[in-house]
C-alpha cells in the first residue's frame, strides 16, 4: 500500500513546491490537489463536510499550475487532481492541460474526476447540475479520445466536434490513470465505463469497504486500484484500510503555512 496527501493548496498556506518537495524527502508516493474555480457569495448548496464552508474553499490555486510546480522539484512523487471539477472545464483545453503536466513531470500525473457538489459554483459555468454526470461522462471520454487518437473527434449530447489534431500527447500509456472520485449508487457504473481507479472519500459511503471492493472489481472483471482520499492520518485507520485491500490512502494534510505543514508532515510519515 502506498501513501500520499490530499490538500488545498491556496495563497496563504505553503507553497506547493515547497510542499511537493517535502513529500517526497519524507518518502510519500503522491500529491493529490482539490480545486474550485471560485465560491458564489450567495450560497445555496450544503456543504457534504458540515456546515460553515472552511477558508481554504475559497482561496485554492489552479491545480495544473499547482502541480506543475510540484513536478519541477520532484523526481518520483505523482501528481494528481483531487478532483479535477471535470463538468467546469472545456474537454480540449482539459486535455492539453492534463498531457503538458504528464510531459512536466515525466509522467506523473494522475487525473482525478468528478462532477462536485456546488452547484452554484456548476451554474455560474453553465452547467445544469440536472445533468452534470452526463456531462462528467462524455467529457471524459472526449478527453481520452484526444490524448490517444491523432485525429480526434467526438460526438455526443454535450461535446460535439470534428476531427481535430490535439497535442502534446500525454508521456504515459495509453494516457494518465484516470481515477473516478465519488461513492453514489452510480459511482461504479462510471469507473467501469471510463475509469482506471476509483478514489472515494475516505467516511463518506465507504462503511463496507472490503464488500465494496469486492464487488467493484467483480463488475469491472479486473484489479480496480483504490485509493482513499482525505483519510484521518491514524495507525488504526492505516490497519483498517490495508485490510480492506486499498492500494493507496491519501492523508488529509490542512491547509497551513509552511513551518505548522512541515511539522505536521513529520508525524505522518511516522504512519508510513
């Protein structure tokens, strides 16, 4: 089982490759980075974690140019979007952005997705959060035509375009895992249609983990990697996860300036 961090990185906390540095001197595999492109002063939507939305929602750096600064620093550490708010961004852009940071890093990157849960923050993009897992899905897989086809098209309810030449190409093949973020009832129809991974939140619906697993990898009909995100940093929890056959656990790291980071990231490495 191997072992990475989940975080926001933002303006008033360390930065990221300072951090992308640190992870890797203390031996963790992976970084893993959330996004949201703004936060809608009139505010709606409950936040799934609690009541008062935290400081950190809305302040969070571009992952891409997050990770990529990550990436310059580092030799081994992979570099992830945790998630990547895929029903915001447009599929062609989302594709070039993805491949430039797998060709940075020499194919390191990770592609976490999923549809999120804001949907004011969806709106103001416009996206209908009626149908933004449909959405989720086609740009998916238009953005895996992109980075594996020379003449890319695609075609479908939401993306629509002509055979286009896209470039660079990502480093790895046949392209960056692609690990599907969530844990609904629909969650693992998409990990097998168009995932490489499944990475839930470590709490949220995963209750029965061993079960779920099992169950996931029977449906797929191959070893599905998982990886839990956001996980309390606990020698218990470690136990528990290793049990339930996780290949990865993601410890939550809070978002703080550089000297509390650094502290805190020494006690984690203990767990590894």
């Amino acid at each position: 089982m191997e072992f990475g961090v989940s975080t926001f990185v933002t303006d008033d906390g360390i930065a990221p490759a300072e951090l992308g540095r640190a992870l890797e001197e203390r031996g963790f595999a992976s970084l893993f980075l959330a996004e949201h492109t703004h936060i809608p002063v009139k505010r709606e939507t409950p936040w799934p974690g609690g009541a008062d939305l935290p400081r950190h929602y809305y302040r969070t750096l571009d992952p891409f140019v997050a990770l990529t600064a990550a990436a310059t620093v580092t030799e081994r550490l992979r570099v992830g979007t945790g998630i990547a708010l895929v029903i915001q961004r447009d599929p062609i852009h989302l594709a070039k952005e993805v491949a430039s940071l797998d060709r940075v890093s020499n194919g390191r990157a990770v592609f976490g997705v999923g549809a999120g849960w804001n949907r004011e923050e969806m709106r103001n993009h416009g996206t209908d959060p009626r149908t933004r897992m449909r959405l989720l899905r086609e740009r998916v897989l238009a953005v895996k035509e992109l980075w594996t086809k020379d003449e890319a098209e695609f075609h479908g309810e939401f993306v629509d375009f002509d055979p286009v030449f896209s470039y660079p190409k990502p480093v790895q093949e046949p392209h960056p895992p692609v690990l599907v973020g969530g844990s609904g009832p629909t969650t693992f129809d998409r990990v097998v249609e168009f995932g490489d991974g499944w990475m839930p939140i470590y709490g949220r619906g995963t209750g029965e983990l061993p079960g779920q697993i099992a169950e996931l990898r029977s449906r797929a009909g191959r070893a599905v990697p998982v990886t839990l995100f956001g996980v309390v940093p606990k020698p218990e929890i470690v136990a528990e996860l290793r049990d339930a056959g996780a290949d990865e656990i993601l410890f939550n790291l809070p978002t703080e300036p550089a000297a509390e980071t650094l502290a805190r990231l020494d006690r984690m490495a203990e767990l590894i």
